[in-house]
C-alpha cells in the first residue's frame, strides 16, 4: 500500500508540474522551466544514478544541453519542446562534435509525453555523438515508469524528493481533524482483544462484497471487521463531545470515495486508493499524533472497512443492514 501512496503522490506532482510547463509557455512564460530544470537534475540523478549538474549555472544559455554527468559522460537536453526539428537543431551544434571525441552521450529530457512513433523516427546525427533514440528521449512517461518500477526504498527517496520540490508550502496552522482524533482514539485500544460477539449480519456484508466486486480486498474487509464492536464505542464516546463529529469523519471518507468513482481502476484498487488517501490526510493533520508506520497503516484499515460495512463507501446490495436487529 506504501508503494501505490508513494507512486501516486511523485505521478500528480509530475504531471501538474507538466501541465504547469505546458500551458505557461504559450504565454512564453518559462520560469516553470528553469525550476524543472533544477528538479529534474536531482530527480535523473536518484532514478538513474547519475551524479547530475546544471551546466546553466556555470555558462549562461550553454548551447546544446543543460544537465551534465562527467563522471558517466552523460549530457542532457531539457526542453519543453518535443520535435523532431529541436533534436536535430541540437544534434547540429558544432560543441557536441568535442563531447563526442570525449566519448559522451547525449539524451533528451521532455516535460511532457513524446509521441507513440517519435523514437522511431530517423534524426540527423552530424556529428555522430553517442544517441540512441529508443533509449536516449526520455519523457514524463519514461520517467514514471522507472519510479513506478522501483524498489520501495529508492520510491521512498523519491517520494521525498518529490515532497520536498514540488510538495505544498507547510501550513504553520495545519488543520485540526475528527479522523485524526478517532486514529489517536483507536491507536491506544488492545486491537489483539476482540469481543467474542459482534452483531454484524455476515451474510448483508458478503453480499455487499460481492456486489462491488471486491475480490482481492475481501480479505482485508473480514480480517478488520471484528474491531466494529470497539470502533463502535469510540465513535459512540466521540459523539458525546458534540454533535455531528462522527458524521464529519464519515462525510470525509465518503468524500475520499466518490473521488475514486470516475477512476480508471478496478474496485479492488479504489478500496486500496481510498485507504492511501486516508494516510496521507492523516499524517498532514495538527492533532495527528504520529505513530509507525504499521500502526498507522492497521487503524486506517479497521476505519476504512468499518465505514464500507456501515454504507458510508461502495453500493450497498437491496435491502442491506449491516447489523443484526
């Protein structure tokens, strides 16, 4: 679940900051470029391995390519224009023929997607530097594949990264949250003891599986389910505080739903996303009083599946009563 959160989080940043870049520079706009170029020096250099420098910052508007390794001799053009026209424009800069004899290869960086058959096409190399189409243009989708298929310690750094470039400026007056209080309120229960009776109407709840197709996730649901009864009673204990404070932490969840119902992923996934959603709220609220990330990971779990048995998430089946009378 941590990778899906971690992904997710580097995929929207990337791609607002795509679009950013995109719509700015029809109004010829670039300082959205400027900042990429920086982001995307550190960004290839924890992807790849690369040990990256901005060479705009040593010679001003250096000709050619922004990024250099010289360790790896890599250099790389950064631009927000994907066309055949800017890779040959580049290819025939007569400093690359220097690069070349020192043995570098050149690649290009895009902000946005190239097209399905742009790699293919056939670009005039006047020098003969070291540049391979299929492998040397890398995209927005070059780069979300790799971070995708990374391993969750590397994601992990990304993710950081990610955070910390592209990431909303702190809130010194960070919001005060019901959910988070009901996490506080859980984390300090036994969740290893668990009432011998519950009440739950099985048959309503697997109906209720069943119909929203959750396959993979079913597992979850009746793993959690037994903590009703104690979720119960904290919402219960909670409500005497004042009025409508359970029912903001439902409002919330349900909010966290129907912002997955368009969504392009099976039911499974929504059910996963919903919970991501959820932890990452959490982690951003004042009142959150920060616990491991195993710990935070169960009580979102048991409260997401407590709101999908009580019909705050998913559709319900006709008829549906997630208690027993």
């Amino acid at each position: 679940m941590r990778r899906n959160f971690y992904y997710s989080y580097v995929s929207d940043k990337i791609e607002v900051l795509s679009s950013k870049i995109k719509s700015n520079g029809r109004l010829n706009i670039l300082h959205y470029n400027i900042h990429a170029e920086f982001f995307y020096r550190d960004l290839c250099s924890l992807i790849f391995g690369f040990n990256l420098e901005n060479i705009n910052s040593v010679e001003q508007n250096a000709e050619a390519i922004d990024l250099i390794d010289e360790n790896k001799k890599i250099i790389i053009q950064v631009s927000s224009t994907s066309t055949k026209q800017k890779v040959n424009d580049t290819l025939s800069k007569e400093r690359l023929e220097d690069y070349k004899n020192n043995g570098y290869t050149l690649k290009f960086l895009f902000f946005s997607d190239v097209s399905k058959n742009f790699r293919e096409q056939k670009f005039e190399n006047k020098y003969n530097i070291n540049f391979n189409p299929t492998v040397d243009i890398l995209d927005k989708n070059t780069i979300l594949g790799t971070v995708l298929a990374a391993k969750i310690d590397k994601l992990k750094k990304i993710y950081e990264l990610v955070k910390e470039e592209l990431g909303e400026i702190p809130d010194m007056t960070k919001i005060s949250s019901n959910l988070a209080d009901i996490i506080n309120l859980l984390s300090q229960e036994n969740l290893g003891s668990v009432p011998a009776v519950n009440n739950l109407h099985e048959y309503n709840i697997d109906s209720k599986i069943k119909i929203n197709g959750l396959v993979n996730s079913k597992y979850m649901i009746d793993h959690y389910k037994i903590h009703y009864t104690k979720l119960n009673s904290i919402y219960t204990e909670f409500d005497k505080q004042a009025m409508n404070k359970s029912l903001s932490v439902f409002s919330k969840l349900t909010r966290f739903y129907l912002d997955e119902v368009s969504n392009n992923c099976n039911e499974d996934q929504k059910f996963i996303n919903i919970i991501d959603k959820t932890l990452g709220y959490i982690q951003q609220c004042e009142n959150y009083k920060e616990l491991p990330n195993e710990e935070l990971e169960l009580c979102v779990s048991i409260i997401v599946v407590d709101a999908f048995i009580r019909c705050k998430i998913f559709k319900n089946p006709e008829g549906y009563i997630h208690v027993i009378a």
